[in-house]
C-alpha cells in the first residue's frame, strides 16, 4: 500500500503522484500543499498552521507532546497498513528538524516499510542488505552507516570502491558515482546505512 507523507519543512517544487496512494498532510505543509495535491488525512497540533485545515483531522494534538507530527503521521500510516511510503517537504528548514526527519526514514525500515525523502535536491532513504541503484547511471550518491558502522560487504556499477567499514563520523562514503544502469551496494548483516543520491548537478 503507497503512502504520501507531507512535512512542514521546504516546500517540494515537482510534481506529486498521489495516484493510488493515501496521503497524510502534517501541519504547516498544508500550506503548501493544499492546492497542488489531494490530502485525505491532516494530523498534528497545527501550531504552525494557526488554523484547522480540510478535511478536518480525526484528533487536533497538543503543541507540546513527546513526537513530533511527522513521526505521529507515520506511525498511522503504518498502522493502516501503508509499506510503501514518500515523504516530501522533509529538508530544509530547520536542521534539527530535518535530522529528525531522517530518523522517520529508519523508523519506517524498522517496522517492515520502504520509505524515501523526496526534495529538489536529492532522494534519501534507509536500507539494509543489498542496495540496488537503478536509472541513476553518472549521478553521485553517498552511503552513510545509520548506527555505529556499516560494513561493505560487495559493490558494483560504482567509481570507488568502498572500504571494508564505514564508521560513524567517518566521511568515505560521500560522493560515489553510479557508472551503469544498475549499480548496487552489500552491506552487513543487520546493518543500516542512509543512502542520498542527489538529482542535480555536483
């Protein structure tokens, strides 16, 4: 099941297949978002918005909670099912929110999901196992370990060629490029690694 998740950071500028999918709208992204997409569900507390937006939401959340609306609007989405998930509106903005945003992308892999932030500047998410890279042939992607490292067990189709490990505060992985159609990467059993291709120029 597809799922659309809209967040209150940058505003996404291309266009937004909601074909098929549920689309969840948090907060502010409302404003954004309203008239360039069709929103079935709206969540959060709307602090940023000031108002209640259409459709009106099933629950209007406090400003001061333990998640954020991003992380509650996932979380429903997996509730209902949706294991294929992208989220746009995710960068920019607030670095700290944009980190957290981040975090969204693991916790939706944890749960058994496929999710990816979506902005004009690039394509994010989290993957364990083999990372298949298709139709970016020339274009640079990094690889960062999600946790404490991540091991290269296996690569190809890439420029570089990766160390055995990636640590955590360890920079080896940035700027690889995709020299074929299919390029992939294998990492460690059980380890995570945050992968952003970038969609313009270096």
């Amino acid at each position: 099941m597809k799922g659309i998740l809209l967040l209150n950071g940058e505003p996404y500028s291309g266009t937004i297949d909601a074909e098929g999918a549920v689309v969840y709208c948090c907060d502010g992204a409302y404003e954004w978002a309203k008239d360039r997409v069709r929103i079935d569900k709206n969540v959060g507390d709307f602090d940023s918005l000031g108002y209640i937006p259409f459709p009106p939401p099933e629950e209007v959340y406090p400003a001061e909670k333990n998640f954020t609306d991003g992380e509650i609007a996932l979380f429903k989405m997996l509730k209902a099912g949706v294991d294929e998930i992208y989220i746009y509106g995710g960068g920019g903005g607030r670095e700290d929110h944009f980190l957290g945003n981040l975090q969204l992308l693991y916790a939706a892999l944890k749960h058994g999901a496929r999710a990816k932030m979506i902005t004009d500047r690039s394509v994010m998410f989290a993957a364990r196992g083999r990372v298949e890279l298709s139709d970016i042939s020339g274009s640079t992607f990094s690889l960062l370990p999600f946790g404490e490292r991540v091991h290269i067990m296996d690569s190809g189709g890439c420029k570089y060629a990766y160390p055995e490990c990636i640590s955590l505060g360890e920079c080896r992985g940035i700027s690889n490029v995709a020299l074929s159609r299919h390029a992939f990467v294998q990492l460690g059993m059980g380890e995570t690694a945050l992968v952003i291709i970038n969609r313009g120029k270096v």
